[in-house]
C-alpha cells in the first residue's frame, strides 16, 4: 500500500475485503461489541489490548476511513471527529492546558479564530495572533516559554494566503513545539503538510473531502515524527492516572499524540463521528481526486475570467501570476490550490448583494467546497463577529465575495458569472 498514488490510495486504502466479505466498506451502526470474557473487556479498557468495545472510542466503519486519511496524508494515524470545530479543538487541547500558550495565523476561517479567540482564551490557554506573511524572525518574536504549539491554514478560508509551511514548521521546532496545520482547501490531493514539515494535519471533512454537502466531520491526523518527549508534553510521558498509569509515549510509540487524542479527548469530550456519516465521507474520499482537479481546472478559469473584467475591482486566486502568493503556491501546491476564488466587484458591499441574487445556477449558502458552485459574502456571514480590524488582520475585506467554483461544465458557470455581474453593476 505504501508506494499506492493518493489517488489509488482514495478508492483501497483503510479497508480490504477478506474471502467473503463485502467489497464495499460496511457500515458498523453499533453503539457497543460482545467479548466472551469480562476479563477481555478489562484489558480494552486498560488499554492493555486493541479492539472495540465503544463507538465513542472506536468503531469499525470509523477505523477503516481513519486508516484511509492517514494513507493519504502520510501519517501514523488519525482520528475522525463530529466537526471540523472539534477537530480544531481537540488538536490543542490535547497538548495545550490552562496557562500555557500558541501562535497562531491569524488568516484563518472565522469560526477557528472566535474558537481560539474567546473559547480557548476563557479555558486559559493564550493565543498570540501573527500574519501569515510572518517570517522565522517574527514566528520567533512571538513565542513565549509556555507556547506549545503553532497553528496555520495552509490556504486561508477565504482569503486564500499560502501559508509558508516551512518557515512556520522551522520556528515551532526551534521552539520544541508542533506546528498543527488546516488543510482543508488544498486536501492531501493538492498538499501534504507533514512532508513540508508539518506535525499535526486537521480537515474539516464537511468541504472537499466529502464534497457532496451530506455530512459534517473533522479529522486529525498524526504524522508520528514530533519528539515528544523534549520536557514540554508531561501529559505524553507521565503515567495517565486515569489509565492506571499508562504513559503514552511507551505504550504507542510514533502514534502517542493520536492515541492520547482518542483515549483521553474523546473518552471525556465525546465529540465522535457518526458510522453514517463516516460512510458518506468515505464514498466522497473515494472521488476526491478527480474532483480536485475538475474544481482547480474550472476555478483558474473562472479567475482569469475575472481578473479580465473591468467591472471586477480584484481577484485572489493563488493560480494567477498577479497573486501575491503565486511563487508559493508554486511550491506548496504545484497541483492546484482548490476551488474557491476570492474576489471584490465595483460597487462594494451593495453591488455584492446584488451579484449574488442574481446567481440563477450558483447557490448562496453557509458552505464552501463542495461538488456545487456556491457563493457567500464572509464579512457579514462566517465572519460577521470579527471587528473591521479583526478582519483586515485575517485578510477578509469588507467586500470580498468567496466563490466556490464547483465541477459543473465551465462554460455554465462563467456564463452564469456574467449575467449576475452585469445586473450587479447597473
């Protein structure tokens, strides 16, 4: 399986019939699992042997599509989660307590920022908000004796910054902490984090991953290369009370961080995914290559038809060559960023309103990156809490408009563009 293309790795990984078996994955719709012998069920709870016995902790359907991303983003295990929220969350509170401290980007979707804003503020973890433009020097500047951990997007919801994995990756280890990346726009398809440096890798799976708007989920995968065993994660290396003293460094090795995820975060949180809907994930995963490359073909044709219109005030598509962000996304994603297009019309906010009722096949919806063409105005919707310098920090203008370009015939979709552009701008 290991020299599989991720695109092979999308439709065999994480699950393999036996004789007899089903040849597509089953879905597991249990709550709990019978062993022959208490003493059996003893030793899962202690950890002491693998297996299922509760499908907040684990479950068949689940394990299978965990397996399968980690295959995909090249790490030692994963664990799906009932959002892409909890996944945030979890991936730092499972090694950031109360009075300790992160760095993080401060181009990020709106929902992550209030997440860590006031949430994870008001569980007495700090977070010092840097641009995403920020070199090692400024990463350096803003890391404390307490910082745990370093969080970036690799391409920002919706502002569409490239972040620079490995700069990001070299100040958090001169640190001997994590860097914990999103890598939601560009999936594994496009980038692989851990392979520029990457600890930690987060999706919401509700976008591209899934891709048919069926199913909300989150995902954590653990590259199994951080030392974490430096002196700053006593929560790794001293025995877990909880667990009769389990100490999770001995015990999983590489995959610890996951392990401890699973086996602490989840016990306790309980935000799991549901068998259903890992099913329904698993069917979009299983898509997601041809549909990378059918939403990035159709999006750098939407944004060079955009940049081209006189009516349209600016573009951010890291694909153009005018994009501040071209030369990186060179090198990060020489494959294509994803679908999403960010751009102002002339007009401001009144002519965006107005471009976006006069969408007839482009549907204006909470969402983002899915097999559809969608659109959204981020400053009043998922970013609407955020102050105007809040938003000029994450790089979200007041009249950008996000478009997710979606794999229908491009012809429709740009012809769809232009009759809303020219109503807008009357």
């Amino acid at each position: 399986m290991k020299d599989w293309k991720r695109d092979t790795l999308c439709i065999h990984a994480g699950y393999t019939p036996q004789n007899g078996q089903p040849r597509v994955m089953p879905i597991v719709q249990s709550t709990t699992y019978t062993y022959e012998s208490s003493q059996e069920m003893g030793d899962l709870f202690d950890l002491k042997a693998e297996g299922f016995f509760y499908t907040r902790l684990g479950n068949p359907t689940l394990d299978h599509v965990e397996q399968k991303i980690a295959a995909l983003e090249g790490g030692v295990g994963a664990m799906l989660t009932s959002s892409g929220q909890a996944a945030s969350l979890m991936a730092v509170l499972n090694i950031c307590t109360a009075g300790q401290h992160m760095v993080c980007s401060s181009a990020i979707y709106g929902g992550t920022f209030n997440l860590f804003y006031k949430t994870l503020k008001e569980m007495g973890v700090d977070v010092t908000f840097v641009p995403p433009t920020s070199t090692i020097e400024d990463l350096r500047a803003a890391m404390q004796e307490n910082t745990r951990c370093v969080f970036a997007e690799t391409l920002s919801n919706p502002a569409l910054v490239v972040t620079d994995l490995e700069a990001f990756a070299k100040a958090a280890h001169e640190q001997g902490v994590p860097l914990i990346v999103d890598n939601t726009f560009p999936t594994p398809m496009n980038c692989r984090p851990i392979d520029f440096g990457a600890d930690i890798v987060i999706h919401s799976t509700t976008k591209y991953m899934d891709g048919h708007a069926v199913q909300v989920g989150g995902v954590i995968v653990d590259s199994g290369k951080f030392n974490w065993e430096n002196g700053k994660f006593p929560s790794l290396t001293e025995p877990d009370e909880s667990y009769h003293g389990v100490v999770y460094t001995k015990q999983f090795g590489a995959a610890a961080y996951i392990a401890k995820a699973r086996c602490h975060l989840m016990r306790d949180l309980g935000a799991q995914a549901a068998p259903m809907n890992a099913f329904l994930l698993n069917l979009g995963l299983e898509t997601l290559a041809l549909r990378m490359e059918r939403h990035c073909a159709n999006a750098q044709k939407v944004a060079e038809y955009l940049q081209a219109d006189p009516n349209i005030s600016w573009v951010n598509y890291p694909g153009l060559p005018q994009s501040p962000y071209y030369e990186l996304a060179k090198k990060y994603l020489p494959q294509g960023s994803c679908g999403v297009v960010a751009f102002g019309i002339k007009g401001g906010r009144d002519a965006a309103r107005k471009f976006m009722d006069s969408l007839e096949m482009a549907s204006v919806v909470t969402h983002v990156a899915d097999l559809r063409t969608c659109v959204l105005h981020p400053a009043s919707t998922t970013h609407r809490q955020l102050s105007e310098q809040q938003l000029k920090e994450a790089g979200v203008p007041a009249d950008l408009i996000r478009l997710s370009v979606g794999i229908e015939n491009p012809a429709d979709i740009l012809k769809d563009l232009s009759q809303a552009i020219e109503k807008a701008v009357q």
